[in-house]
C-alpha cells in the first residue's frame, strides 16, 4: 500500500509548481542576488564616508545620512507623498495614452504601404525635434496644468512603441495570414487572432523602453513648467542649494521608473507565458 500511495502521489507532487514564497526564497538565497546587496552595500557606504574622505562639501555631495534626513524633512514640510503621487499618475497616464497612440499608428503604418510612405517623414520629423523645446510650447498653449507634462511624456513614449508594432505588422507570417483566410476568418477575427498576438512581443520590448521614457517626459514638462511633482521638487532644491532635496527627487524618480519597468515585465510574464523564459533551461525563476 506505501509504494501505491508513494506512486500515486509522486506525479501529482512534481508538477506541484513552487509557490511564489518559495520561488522568492530560492531568489534571496542565490549567489548573483547576494553580490547585488553586497554591491549596494559598499556604494552605500562609499557615498556616506567617501566625500568627507576627499574633503567634498555636503553642498556638492552630500552623505547618504544627510539625504535621508531630507527625505523625511520633506515628507513632513514639503508634502513630499503628494508630489511622489502627482508624478506616477502623470508618468501612467502619459505612459497609457503615449502606447495607445503608437500601436494605432503602428498598426495603421504597418497594414497601409500609402499611409507609411505619406506619414513616415513627418512621424520621423516630429522624434527628431528635441522634446524639450515642445514642453515651452505647451505650457503657452495648456498653461501651468498637468497637460503639458502628459503631452511631452505621450511624444517620447509613442516612437518606440509605434517602431515596434510597426516592425511587427512588417515581417508578419503571410502564410499564417493565408492559413486563417483559408477557414473564412473575418478581418476581426484574423487581427485579434494573427496579427495583434504576432506583435505583442515586439510591443512588450517597446514598452519596456515606454516605462521609463515616460518618466524622464514627465520630469522634463514638470521642469519646465509646474509648480507640483518630483520635477519641480528638483527646480527649487537646485534653486535653494539644497543639494540633498534633489538627490531625494532623482532617487524617487528612479524607483518610479523602476516600479513602471517591473510593472511591465511582470504584465509581460503573464501575457506572454506561452514563451518559455530565459531562465527556464538553467532552473532560474
């Protein structure tokens, strides 16, 4: 009776898949994960000890202790959660529409040869000029409001998006194309079925450099011009001296474009389970 409960249960327990504690756990506890934390470690503490070490003045670089004072200094006084939530809610909403509008285009681009040769100089004309000088413009046309930041964000985040649907929509399987014609699929059912799941893995590498690009859009407009967000937490710490206010801002700023890009790979891991991860031959997570 053991060995049939042992055979019974045996393939039930090995395609048990590890839960998402013990894959964490099994993460922590690998070699590269250590010597990660242990290269924060020793920037730590080369930024805390390093610049009175080299006789550098706190107002050029100051000690990690200082910028941490700041940071809760600012969280008190300078409403420093509002500021954090105004920026991630421009970053996702300019993220959103910024990819929104790229796979349109994309799409438009990639199933028109006419609307790409007649778009594509234009399209290529508007990445080229500085995005910079249309936050300006924005602003004289929007005012001080959150429109013009969203704006300059939508520009950056839409060219990588729109190149990466469109390169997919190019090199498309026309024999797939063929095959789904072949059992009188209709135009929904072939671009829901072929052509919108032939692009989503160029459009998830296009949406990984979306989500931070994203984020350096917002700073710019709310640099510009604005009087809330990260960004014009960095306009006045950089006005006032305060050094340690503008490391505070740039290190939110990159822990929000690091949220949006985790963000995206984790969507991505979900969408796109049916292509097997780098990791799966070597037993990564």
């Amino acid at each position: 009776m053991d060995t049939i409960d042992k055979s019974a249960a045996g393939p039930h327990a090995a395609t048990t898949a590890p839960s998402w504690w013990t894959r964490t756990c099994r993460a922590l506890m690998r070699r590269e994960t250590a010597l990660s934390i242990g290269v924060l470690v020793v920037f730590l503490a080369a930024w805390e000890w390093g610049p009175a070490l080299f006789d550098i003045p706190a107002y050029i670089i100051p000690p990690v202790s200082e910028v941490f004072a700041e940071f809760f200094r600012m969280i008190t006084v300078d409403r420093l959660f509002y500021h954090v939530g105004y920026t991630a809610a421009e970053v996702i909403v300019g993220f959103a529409l910024g990819t929104l509008l790229g796979m349109l285009i994309g799409y438009i681009l990639g199933m028109s040869p006419t609307a790409e040769f007649v778009l594509s100089p234009y399209i290529l004309a508007l990445q080229i000029a500085p995005k910079v000088a249309f936050a300006p413009l924005f602003v004289m046309w929007f005012g001080f409001t959150v429109y013009p930041k969203i704006l300059v964000a939508v520009l950056i985040v839409f060219f990588p998006i729109m190149v990466n649907v469109l390169g997919a929509i190019r090199t498309l399987d026309h024999d797939l194309v063929n095959l789904a014609r072949s059992f009188n699929a209709s135009r929904l059912q072939l671009f829901w079925k072929v052509e919108f799941h032939a692009a989503m893995p160029p459009l998830f590498a296009g949406l990984r450099i979306g989500s931070t690009l994203a984020v350096i859009g917002v700073v710019v407009g709310e640099m510009v011009g604005g009087n809330t967000g990260l960004g014009y937490l960095l306009v006045f710490g950089s006005g006032s001296a305060n050094t340690a206010m503008v490391f505070v801002s740039i290190i939110l700023l990159t822990l929000i474009g690091i949220l949006a890009y985790v963000a995206v790979v984790w969507t991505e891991r979900r969408v796109l389970h049916y292509i097997p991860a780098r990791g799966a031959a070597t037993g990564g997570i």
